[in-house]
C-alpha cells in the first residue's frame, strides 16, 4: 500500500515509523518531514499548509491512503478535499476539526451537549473582558485561552485581576497569538489529574487507544512555562477501569454521536485533554490529531499493524473489537533546545544519536531536527528530539530512556529529570 504522510515533527516520525513496520507498507512518502523522518521514507518538498500541492501530488501518484500529522491543514479542509478526489484520508474534515481548531465552537458544543467542562465565559471585546476580570466577584486563578490555533502556547494561567487583564488585552488586541487570539475563552481552574484519552472513530463506532500521561510544563516539578509537551509515558497509571469507562460514557461517546447529530461526523484520531477531578472527569480541550509527544510512546506499544488500523479507520471499517497492546511500558523524555518554549537558537550539531539509538528498546523520534552543509544533524526547533524507550515495567522503561538521553548532547540542551517519576514512585507504593 502507497502512503503519504503529511508533516514533520516528532508525531510524524513516530506514525512513519509506525507505517514503515507494517508487511503492507508499498511507497512511504512524508510532506515534508526531517531529518530523523528520512530514514523511514522518501521526503516531498511540500508545506503542510499547501493544500492545493498536497491533494494535486496525491492524486497524481495514486496513493492508497493519505495520514494528516497536524491539526492545521485539517481545520483548512484537506482531509475534505482528499476525499472529493476519492482518496482514502486518516484525518477529520473540517467541519469535524473545528473542535480543536475554535476553543469558543468546542465549549459550546459540550455546553448543547451535556459533556462536562469548566464553567466559562466567552469575550470579543476588550472592556467586556476587563469588567469581568476585575470583578470583585471574581475568584482566581483562571484560565484564558485564545480560541483559535496557537501551537499550543495560547493556554494561560492567571492568578490576580492585573495580570488576567494584561494577557486578555495581548490576545483580543492580536498582539499575543494574532487573528487566533481576537476571541477568548475565560474559564475556572480544574483541579485534579490530568490526563490523556485518545479513542480512533470511523464516524460511527469508536475503539480506545492505549492510556498515556504527558508533561506540560518545561520544568521539574511542574515549574515553568506551558509547552506543547516535555515527555510522556504509557500506560497511565491514573486512569483505571473504572475512569476509562466514565470518560468512554460520559465524554466520548456523547461527542462523537452529538458531531454526529450536529452533521459533523467525526472520523480520524479524537484526543481529549481531561482533568479527572473529585466530581468526576471534565474535558480541558479536544485535538483532532495524536498528540504530541503522546504519540511516540503509543506507536510502540501496538500490537498489531498500525497500517491497517489507519486505513480501516479512514474507510469506515474499524474493527469491533478492542485493540491489543505490549505488556511493555514506554516512556518519552523530550529534548529541547534551551530557552524553549521561549526564544532559542537553531543550527546546534547533536552528537550521541547513533550510541543511544542502539540501545535495546529505544527509538529516538526527530521533532526539529535538520542537516547543515556538512551533513550534520542539527536542531532547527523548540522540541528537538523524543527519545523513547521500551521496557518490562514503567522503572525499566524510564531507567532506558535516560540511559539514551545521557549519550545525546547539543549545546544549550535542556529536557526535565522526572518525565514518570510520579508514576514509578505510585506503582512502587501500591
């Protein structure tokens, strides 16, 4: 089977990799990968923003199936456009996407819908927003969300009135996140465990995929800034069956039959950010894409073709049975360039990638990554590598994962030191 794969970050290393495992793989393609992505197919010099390029060179090569890696082209319509031309897509059309690609569609969605999410209130206008900021009925912290894309930074948190105020007007001023950022959402604080659940949809039935628990914050401790992700591991061991089965009725079954009733019907991955609080889950956000670095850490852990699994999602014929998963644990410890996700330099040769690269379990998937003049790899992102280790149990899995990040080095690098610690020392306990 001939693929293309759009994109270039670490989610679509880990899904080329994935795809390049499957006995049916024919032709891989990624549009337009990196440097990490190239040893697992052939690289097309096309933007994920250029829908036009995109659907014109799919249907001149006749490609079996197309996998949209991010959330942008999806919102502008690819996955629409692909499947006009009759070319099966995994990705949802962008009717469907619209649940990630507006904060303020998705909240009043759950809202019509009954699906649990923090109490919010939604503002265009800057006086408007700063009279509820300031009210003294006001309690904080607060949460302010620019409602369109953002590349995940358009998430704050605020503790006072003054500050809450200073990144309303940043964003409704367009100033913060540009036209993304001219609608806001203000919402209450969820307090509890977050957590990632992510279920594939052929638009009519749905079947869970593997239970992970990511890293936002850039600092030990969850300190610092607000990241698209700074490690990851799988499977939680927060969500169990009895938390699976709350979020499967109280979330993602009404979500995916009301995108339905409302003529949206959803097809592809669904990710939903959930805060498992001490009345019960509540939805943070939607993707309409794998997350990131989510993604590295349920790609290994598959038993079975991941090929087959995105083709029979993307025509209609998911299976009617639960997907089977290693034993194995797996853990993803994300190497980032320093200063990020503030401003950070590009252009820094990495060393160690082929040392840590050959040991036992451990996959290294590039997320910003490039080649120089000389053929070096070199960083040319915020999030430059997600190094990702197999092993028996969580302990074993993170021991290798570190094991491999110790043999990498780029000036300026900087990853967190207890990516899974919590959940290691949890297991321990119990």
């Amino acid at each position: 089977m001939d693929v293309l794969l759009i994109g270039s970050g670490g989610r679509e290393h880990a899904l080329a990799w994935a795809l390049r495992c499957s006995p049916r793989i024919g032709h891989l393609r990624i549009a337009p990968g990196n440097a990490g992505i190239a040893h697992e197919g052939e690289l097309v010099d096309i933007s994920p923003s250029d829908v036009d390029g995109i659907v014109g060179h799919a249907t001149s090569n006749g490609y079996e199936l197309v996998v949209v890696g991010p959330e942008a082209p999806l919102v502008d319509g690819l996955a629409d456009r692909l499947q006009e031309a009759e070319i099966p897509v995994f990705g949802a059309s962008a009717r469907a996407a619209e649940l990630e690609g507006s904060k303020i569609f998705a909240k009043r969605f759950m809202s019509r819908h009954g699906i649990p999410t923090a109490a919010f209130e939604l503002f265009r206008d800057l006086d408007n927003a700063r009279q509820y900021l300031e009210s003294v009925e006001r309690t904080y912290p607060l949460v302010i969300k620019a409602d369109g894309l953002a590349a995940g930074k358009g998430v704050l948190i605020v503790d006072e009135a003054r500050t809450a105020v200073e990144v309303a007007e940043g964003m409704l001023s367009g100033r913060s996140f540009g036209e993304a950022g001219r609608r806001i959402v203000v919402e209450e604080r969820l307090v509890g465990r977050e957590a990632s659940f992510f279920v594939l949809s052929d638009g009519r039935d749905f079947v869970e995929l593997a239970t992970c628990q990511d890293y936002k914050r850039a600092l030990d401790g969850d300190g610092g800034l607000n990241t698209g992700g700074m490690g990851t591991y799988s499977p939680s061991v927060f969500l169990d069956e009895a938390a699976r089965r709350e979020i499967v009725d109280s979330i993602v079954r009404p979500t995916i039959d009301g995108m339905a009733d409302d003529e949206r019907q959803y097809r592809g991955v669904l990710y939903v950010g959930v805060m498992i609080t001490e009345t019960g889950p509540k939805v943070l956000e939607y993707n309409a894409r794998f997350g990131d670095p989510e993604t590295q850490v349920m790609m290994p852990r598959l038993d079975g073709d991941w090929l087959e699994v995105l083709h029979a999602c993307a025509t209609g014929n998911l299976p009617d049975r639960a997907l089977r998963w290693k034993s194995e644990a797996a853990v993803c410890v994300v190497m980032t360039s320093g200063g990020y996700p503030g401003s950070y330099a590009k252009g820094a040769p990495i060393d160690g990638l082929d040392r840590a690269g050959e040991l036992d379990g451990v996959v290294i998937f590039h997320a910003g990554t490039s080649r120089d003049g000389n053929g070096r790899v070199v960083t040319s992102g915020g999030r430059v590598l997600g190094v990702t280790a197999l092993g028996e149990d969580l302990a074993a899995a993170r021991r290798r994962a570190y094991e491999a990040v110790d043999l990498i080095h780029w000036e300026g690098e900087h990853h967190r030191l207890d990516i899974a610690e919590d959940a290691v020392t949890r297991l321990a306990r119990s």
